[in-house]
C-alpha cells in the first residue's frame, strides 16, 4: 500500500530538482525566499517544513501563473508527519497572486487503482501548522480554493499547538471552500495571537466563517490593532468563538456600512461608518497605520511593495493632477504660471527638483522603488515609484 500526494490541477509549472534555498535555516541563517521558484521549491518540500526553521523573504514576489498546495498539511494516516513548524519573517515584502489548491491523501492497492481518498486538513500559504509565528508580511490577491474541505485561509488553514501573526495584510483575492474559513485562519482549537493586521479579502465559504479568523473552536485568541474591510458569507467580520473557546478584542474594528454585523455570541468588534479618519481607530498607531488614498481605510504602512495604486493612479490637489506610471512623474492642470517640484523620500530628504512653466509637466525619476513625497508649490502628494 502507498499514498499518492497530488494537486487537483492540470498542469503546474516544474523547477529544477536541485534548487535550494540560500541559509541553513537557523536564526543567523534563515532560509531565503526571493522568487516564486524559491516558494514553489518550499511548497514541495516538507523536509524544511518540521524542525522550526526560520525563513526570511529577501523580495517582493509574483507568483504569476504558478499553483502551489499548502507548505504543511496533515493527512490521514500520518497526521503530523507532514505539518508545518518555524517562524517566517516576511521582512516587510509582499506576495502577489498567490494561489493554492487542496492536498488529495489517496491510497492505493498494488495495481494502482484509488481504494480510499480523503482531503487533507489545512489549506492556505500554510495549511496545517503545530506552532508558527508570522510577521511583516503581505498577500495581495490570493486565490485559494478548496472546494468542500473545512479549515482554510490565505495565510494559515489550521494552527494546532498555535500561531502568531503580526504586522501581516491580507489585500483582495478570495478565500473559498465548504466550511470554516477566514483570511488569516481557517479554524484552530489552540492559541491564536494576531496584532496590527487588515484584509479586505472576500470570504466565500459555506458555513463557519468569518472575516479574519473563520473559527475557534478551542483554545483561546488574543486580537490586538486588527481590522476587517472585505466581505464573508457568514457576515461576521472578525471570528466565530465556540463555547469551549475563549477571545480578547482591544482595538478591533470592521467596515459597518455594508452587511457585516456583530451581533452573533464571542465577537466584540467595533464597527465604523467612517473609515478614512485614523483617530476612530483606537490604539493603532500612527507610526504603523496611515488612511490609505486610493482605499479610504487604515492599512499597515511601511511595505513599499504594496500599492493601491491603479496602473495610473491620479491624486487631485489644490496645484492640479499629480501621479506616477512607472517612473515617470505627471502633473497636469496647475493654476499657477510657474510651479517648483520637488520630491522627497520618506526621510524628508530631497531627492528630486524641478521648476517648470505652464500647466503640464513630466519628468522621469532616477529613483529606487518605493514611496516618495511630491511637493507641487505647497500641496503634497504621496507616490510610489514602481
């Protein structure tokens, strides 16, 4: 008898056997995640999933076209042979267009013919995990599709023996399948912390599920400084809490002018009709969150690859129409006959000047990716340098 591990898609792009990640996994040499090949190799791998290694991602990554299942997962037969352990430092980068299918555990006789199939438990970018602790990291557009499996999520499927999430977003995308689900945390029955986290993600999922955390079924959750601005079948924006579970909300907010409510036993949310004025939002920090332009809600600051931005993304101010494409910096409709520019990094250091005449101006920018500060005679613009 033998199990067959497999993904339920057609086709999945192959890397070469003999990648590896640079480090050693230590805490002086964590594992280094720069590019999808590097997740993609981690994903089929559990050989670096159980001895709580450490892992650092180096760069922002597009997943592209790429399907992964979960790193970690618990299977039938061998429940914990296959789990994810070890602590992830996202190093402020994000994750783009992550997706992830379900793990089939099948087992087969000796002619090769399935005699007995079972879904694992546990799918996400992490599916099934004793103990993790998670920080500084971003996913922008996940899919995650499970159809009729339980305990799924973008970041974490299952914790058992708990997890740790911090400084983490969870930006669109959709998290989908049978039942018990959340953009953080599919379901857990041990400790779940999570401090300074958002999503705006949308939960579609059959029954037991919530916006963050879809259910605590055990154990007991700490949400310090988190926030729900997406959607969920179930209509509630943080977590459902079973009886034999036990929850702690200081400063937890949702979006309360669509269907969301907290009107269901165990989640005590605060619910905003205004969103874009960051004193409601109490105890967040305004060195960590800052009301987002293109969103009108409070996001983590300080991942310079995440961008709300449209392709061209246009702020309107009292000088006229200021943007970035690319590198290129356009401001249009200015009233004044001649206007100063200047551009600023986040240190409030000059990095760019210009005057110029007229009502129009374009300049290309020698500049490294990330935020800057556009300054068009005395009105100031937030950019991103792509």
């Amino acid at each position: 008898m033998k199990k067959l591990y497999f993904l339920l898609v057609a086709t999945i792009v192959a890397f070469s056997a003999n990648a590896q990640l640079n480090g050693d996994g230590s805490v002086g040499s964590p594992y280094e995640i720069s590019s999808a090949s590097d997740l993609v190799y981690l994903s089929e791998n559990p050989s670096l999933w159980g001895t709580e290694y450490n892992y650092i991602l180096t760069d922002d990554i597009d997943m592209g076209s790429n399907i992964i299942t979960p790193i970690g997962f618990s299977d039938s037969g061998t429940p914990t042979a296959n789990t994810f352990r070890g602590v992830v430092d996202g190093n402020n980068k994000v994750i783009s267009n992550l997706k992830v299918t379900e793990v089939l555990d099948e087992t087969t006789d000796g002619e090769g013919n399935v005699t007995e199939s079972n879904r694992n438990d546990g799918v996400g970018l992490f599916g099934a995990v004793v103990t993790a602790e998670i920080k500084d990291l971003g996913l922008v557009n996940p899919v995650i599709t499970a159809t009729g499996m339980n305990r799924v999520a973008a970041l974490v499927g299952q914790p058992t023996a708990g997890v740790s999430i911090s400084n983490c977003f969870v930006d669109g995308g959709s998290i989908t399948c049978g039942g018990w689900g959340g953009a953080f945390v599919g379901a857990s029955w041990s400790s779940v912390t999570m401090t300074d986290c958002w999503s705006n993600s949308s939960v579609l999922i059959g029954w037991g599920s919530a916006g963050l955390v879809g259910f605590l079924q055990g154990g007991s959750a700490a949400f310090t400084n988190v926030s729900f601005y997406g959607s969920s079948n179930g209509n509630k924006p943080i977590t459902r809490v079973h009886a034999s579970a036990s929850a702690t909300f200081l400063g937890v907010y949702y979006d309360a002018t669509g269907s969301l409510d907290d009107d269901q036993t165990g989640d005590e949310a605060v619910g905003l009709t205004t969103l874009d004025n960051l004193a409601l939002y109490v105890g967040f920090d305004g060195a960590d969150w800052e009301i987002d332009p293109n969103y009108n809600f409070a996001i983590l600051s300080g991942f310079l690859g995440h961008s709300t931005d449209l392709e061209i993304d246009a702020i309107a101010t009292a000088k006229g129409l200021v943007f970035v494409s690319g590198k290129t910096l356009y401001v249009k409709d200015v009233e004044a006959a001649t206007s100063q520019v200047k551009v600023y990094n986040l240190s409030g250091v000059v990095v760019a000047e210009d005057e110029f005449v007229g009502s129009e101006y374009t300049k290309t920018l020698d500049l490294a990716k990330g935020l800057y500060i556009v300054k068009v005679g005395t009105q100031t613009t937030k950019v991103m340098v792509k």
